[in-house]
C-alpha cells in the first residue's frame, strides 16, 4: 500500500509531475532539521544562476526585488517569493504552494492566495496551481530517504496548453535544481 502524504491533499490531481529523492545516514530528525535549515549558501552555485536567469525579467521590470537574503533558510526564501506553507507534518513532511502563470515572461499575475484554504479552494482560470513536499521516510539501520515531488495542475484546458509549452522548455532545469537541492540537504544532515 502507498504511502499517504500530506501532498495527496493539496493537489490529488494533476496534470504534471516529477519526483527526485536521495538516501541520507541520519535520522529522520537530522534530515528534517538539515532540509528546514538549508540556507542558500549550502547550495550549489548553479542553483543560484539557474534560478536568477528565470527570474531575470521580472527582475528587469520591477516585478521581483534585486537581492534575495542569504541570512535565512531556502524555504523562508521560498515563502517570500510567493510560495505559501500549506502543512508540515514534524520530521516528515512539508508541503508548499503557488498559483500563477508561470508561462508568462515576467511570471505573470499573482492571484494573491494566502492560506491553506484559499489554496484548494482557488479554480479561476487563466492559473496553474503548483503544490510540492520534502517528505522524509526512516528506512531504517540510521538511513533516510528524502524526496520531493512536485505536482501542477492548469485549471483550464487552455491554461493547459499554454503551461504544458512552458513546461518542456524548464522540465530538465526545474529537476536539475531539485536534485541539487536534495543533495544539499543530504551533505548537511550528514555533517550533524
């Protein structure tokens, strides 16, 4: 039987998907903590360039803020550019969300969702809804996994074609940087 995750609530039905996951030796709390704690130093560099030239044009326009803080956690990073805590479950799961037109150059309109709530309940078209976790699972013998899965789900047909578009040109680096991140995570909670 499959595992249930708190993910499965937010976005059970999707359009596209892509899961990455790495064995960590640590337990599941020196993995949660490394996966919570990450700052963007610990990351690769090419993290921080593959992300920046996504960014670029919305940077250009005024739309995104020309620094982002070193000081804090990746997630908290996360969360200030717009993605939203959605449920953590301690030492195992945390999901996250965001709506948006990712498709667009400058990333489009932001329909301003906030809560949990607002999040499932959201359907306006012209949107796609993006929910993804870091889950980790003890397999035992002092090892990890840790894995993230990222689910979208264009809430019009047409939205569809337009993100579907978007999403082969940006599949291989989204994942690329998931792997990355991942691996941070590993080399942290194996350093603890």
């Amino acid at each position: 039987m499959k595992n249930e995750m708190l993910l499965d609530k937010y976005l059970p039905v999707y359009d596209f998907n892509e899961v990455h996951a790495v064995v960590i030796k640590a337990s599941p709390e020196k993995a949660f903590a490394a996966l919570k704690e990450l700052r963007p130093a610990e990351l690769s560099p090419l993290v921080h360039w593959m992300t920046s030239l996504r960014e670029l044009p919305a940077r250009l326009t005024g739309k995104l803020s020309p620094q982002k803080r070193v000081d804090q956690p990746f997630l908290k990073q996360l969360y200030e550019e717009g993605f939203i805590p959605l449920e953590e479950a301690p030492d195992r799961e945390i999901v996250f969300g965001l709506i948006g037109q990712f498709w667009e150059l400058t990333g489009g309109q932001s329909p301003g969702i906030a809560s949990p709530q607002e999040f499932l309940a959201f359907d306006q078209p012209d949107y796609a809804k993006v929910a993804a976790n870091l889950v980790v699972t003890d397999l035992g013998n002092g090892t990890v996994r840790c894995s993230t899965e990222t689910r979208i789900q264009a809430t019009h047909p047409e939205t569809l074609k337009k993100f579907a578009f978007y999403w082969r040109l940006i599949s291989l680096g989204s994942g690329f940087i998931r792997i990355l991140w991942l691996r941070a995570i590993q080399r942290k909670a194996e350093r603890r």
